[in-house]
C-alpha cells in the first residue's frame, strides 16, 4: 500500500510539474511555428533539412507540441509584434545578451521552462529572439531554421 502511494503521489508530481511547464509556454500568442524533428509528419508543410525536418504549423500550436514534444528537438514561434519584456517575464526568462544583427535586435537568455539548452560563451541559453521590422522570431533552444 505504501509503495502504491509513493508511486500516485510521484506520478501526480511528474504530471503537474510537465503541465505547467508545457501550459506556462506562450504559444497561443504565436501566428505560425516550425518544429525541428528528424520524424516526418503527415498532414502539415514540411521541408527536409540534413537528417531532419521543419514542419511549419498554422492552427494549434501547442496542441502539436504537446501531441509530439518527444519528437521534437527545437522550434521556432513567429509573432506579429511581441513585447519582449512581457514575453521574457511570461517565461521568467532571463536575458543575457542584446546586440544588432544585419538590421535584427537580438536577444539571448535561458528560462527554466523549457528543459533543452545550448552553451553559449559559457552560459545556458535556450531561448533566442530576433526582432526585425515586421516580425519576431522566438527559437528555443535557439533559431534552427533562419531569420
């Protein structure tokens, strides 16, 4: 009986703490993304990269991240316009780095929202954001597909 309990009280754990990290990501926001996954999907636009795929999605989001978040190694969210310290503190992302890029503000941080991460000058970053003129990319753990 004790062993049924530690194991429902460490499920539920595991559940809640998965749901919330997946559910505090601002994807509803986002007017398209582009998954990177070396699985192919039918059904969505998809173009072949190296080993592996981008997979554009326009309606449901997070629906498709969540269905398919094991599959999937990075991705990218395309916004319209996007406040960026309102997006950073939605994420408790912390930003290290700003600097101008071929006409593109861009930023670098890590939030503890998203569990995949690269090491950037010595330092985790998993989320990387590039504003441009008319549209803002948001890449976690970086930008896998261009600006």
């Amino acid at each position: 009986m004790k062993n049924m309990v530690a194991f429902l009280f460490i499920f539920i754990l595991f559940a809640g703490v998965s749901f919330f990290r997946n559910v505090t990501l601002p994807m509803g926001e986002a007017k398209s993304a582009a998954f990177v996954s070396s699985n192919q999907f039918e059904g969505f636009e998809t173009i072949k990269n190296g080993n592996d795929y981008i997979i554009k999605v326009y309606d449901d989001i997070k629906e498709f991240y969540l269905k398919n978040e094991e599959f999937i190694k990075g991705f990218n969210l395309y916004f319209q316009s996007l406040d960026i310290k309102d997006f950073a503190k939605k994420l408790n992302a912390q930003i290290y780095q700003t600097h101008d890029v071929e006409g593109m503000i861009m930023y670098y941080g890590y939030t503890n929202m998203y569990k995949n991460f690269e090491m950037v000058g010595g330092k985790k970053v998993n989320i990387q954001i590039a504003v441009k003129e008319d549209e803002t990319i948001v890449g976690f753990p970086l930008i896998l597909t261009g600006f």
